[in-house]
C-alpha cells in the first residue's frame, strides 16, 4: 500500500503501466483531450487559454513555477504574438493553434530538471541535427539572452 510520500507518489508516477504509459503520461494525454474538446467549444476564447496556462503555471510547485513565470515573461516580451495555452496540461505558446513553445515542469513526470522546448513548427532549423529541448534549473542572465534568440529565430515567419 503506498504511503503517500513524495518519493512514492514520484515512483507511482514514472512507473510504466502494461500499457507502456506512466501514469503522469496518461494524465497528461488525458489533459490534451479535454485541451481539444474544449478548444472546440463554441465561444471558447483565447483569454480562456491565456487563463487555463496561467493556472497551469501557479499550481505549479516553487522550483518549476518560478521558471515557468520567468518563461512565460520571456515569450510574452519576444513573441507577444504568441497566444499562451496549454499542451498536455503544460505552459505552451501557439501561433494559429499550433504550439511553437512549452515549458515541461519538472514534477509533472518525475524528471530532475524541468524544460522548455520547441515543436516542429519551430524555425530553429540549423543544418541536419539541432537541439529542440533545453533542460532548465534555473535561469541566468545569459541563459535569458539565449533563450530569447531561440524564439526570435523559433518565430520567425
């Protein structure tokens, strides 16, 4: 019987299924599929989205909430453009309805550090390979200054 601990709540999570989907992965499929259906809705908005992404990001525990409101600045200042949603119950920011961005928090799959990446219909093309996902502790001044290039260039039309 599990204990309700951190630690077991974590192992729960990132335990595969017979499936072959964690259970943090089958909510987070799940979560899409209420993103679809409600995206659908007549007289859903995107002050509806901006919202439900913003919620997103508070329930957040401190670690990731603080890098997520420090993303979620970043884009709205490089890309404002952008609209901010959510994407399988993560921060994510679309153009057109096609998500460009998103930030996966760290505690939602039980992973050490959090990220923030790209789609493929990013522009970050760059030869043959190029990296789409950055893992993210924390966020200096340089790394602001990076991460603000890669949406320049991931927005770009």
């Amino acid at each position: 019987m599990a204990d309700g601990t951190a630690a077991t709540k974590k192992a729960d999570s990132t335990k595969r299924s017979t499936s072959g989907f964690t259970a943090a992965e089958r909510a987070a499929m799940k979560e899409r599929s209420a993103e679809l259906r409600s995206s659908g809705r007549k007289g859903e908005k995107k002050a509806d989205e901006a919202q439900a992404c913003l919620d997103k990001i508070a329930e957040m525990g401190p670690d990731d909430r603080s890098l997520a409101e420090r993303i979620h600045a970043i884009v709205a200042e490089v890309a404002p453009d952008l609209d901010s949603k959510t994407w399988y119950g993560m921060p994510a920011y679309a153009r057109d309805g096609k998500v460009i961005c998103f930030f996966k928090p760290a505690e939602k799959f039980g992973a050490r550090y959090a990220t923030f990446g790209f789609s493929d219909v990013a522009t970050l093309d760059d030869g043959h390979v190029w990296p789409t996902e950055y893992a993210v502790t924390r966020l200096t001044d340089a790394d602001i200054v990076e991460f603000t290039k890669l949406i320049e260039r991931a927005t770009r039309h």
